[in-house]
C-alpha cells in the first residue's frame, strides 16, 4: 500500500468506527484526498426514515466542500462484505464523486485489513453526466 492510500485507509477505517448505522448494521467509512492535499473522511449516517440517510462518501465530500476544497484527487471506501468482495460506491454517490473528481481519479475500495481492488472514477461511471455536460 503506498503512503497515501495507507493514510486514506487509516482515516477512513477511523470515520467508520463512527458510523451511524443501527438499522443495517453496514458500517462505511469514505476518505477522500483534496487537490488541497489534505483528507477529508466520513461515516454513513442512517436515519429511520432511510431516504434521509447519508453514505460515506457523501458525508466526506460535504466535509471537504465546508473546509474549501472542491476537487477530488483519490478516493478510498471502507466497508465489511462477507468474503473478500469489495463494496463499490451505491449509483448516487458514483454521481456525487463525478462531480468533483476527474475520469481519471482511482476509486480504492477496502475492508478493515487491506485494499481489496481500485478502479478509476471513468470505470465506476461510464458514459456520466455532469458539469462538462452543462457548460455553455
């Protein structure tokens, strides 16, 4: 694991500790690298009245927007499936990472103990609609 998806894992195996999940029990923790360089990272937040839940990746970027930041370098997404599969990101958060991370931006997906696969942001959401679709 190189340094910084290592820090990535740290920080988003931390934020996971602290997820709000006690109707699914799917604990997720999401960290992001800024363009700043700094980490930004998030728990899933889950609500009785699931539509309002928040993922782990929404979570984070919202930590990142509030602290300036609007650009997404790396990604890694932390969660337990059974087995060794890696959990990728649900269909909405592909679109909010699309809004602020390149084609080219590595998507890590991990458990507790290591990265289980990464793929690039092109690969999560191809053919996607976003910011470069609505300029004039």
């Amino acid at each position: 694991m190189s340094d910084i998806v290592s820090q990535l894992h740290k920080a988003a195996s931390a934020a996971r500790k602290n997820s709000y999940s006690p109707y699914s029990n799917f604990k997720v923790g999401a960290a992001l690298l800024g363009a700043d360089g700094k980490i930004y990272a998030a728990a899933n937040v889950e609500n009785a009245a699931y539509p309002q839940s928040q993922c782990a990746e929404a979570s984070a970027i919202g930590v990142m927007v509030a602290a300036g930041c609007t650009e997404i370098k790396e990604v890694l997404v932390l969660a337990e499936a059974p087995g060794d599969e890696p959990v990728s990101c649900c269909g909405g958060c592909r679109q909010r990472l699309n809004e602020f991370a390149g084609p080219e931006v590595v998507i890590h997906m991990a458990n507790e103990q290591r990265v289980l696969g990464t793929i690039t942001m092109k690969e999560m959401l191809p053919m996607s609609f976003g910011p470069k679709q609505l300029a004039k």
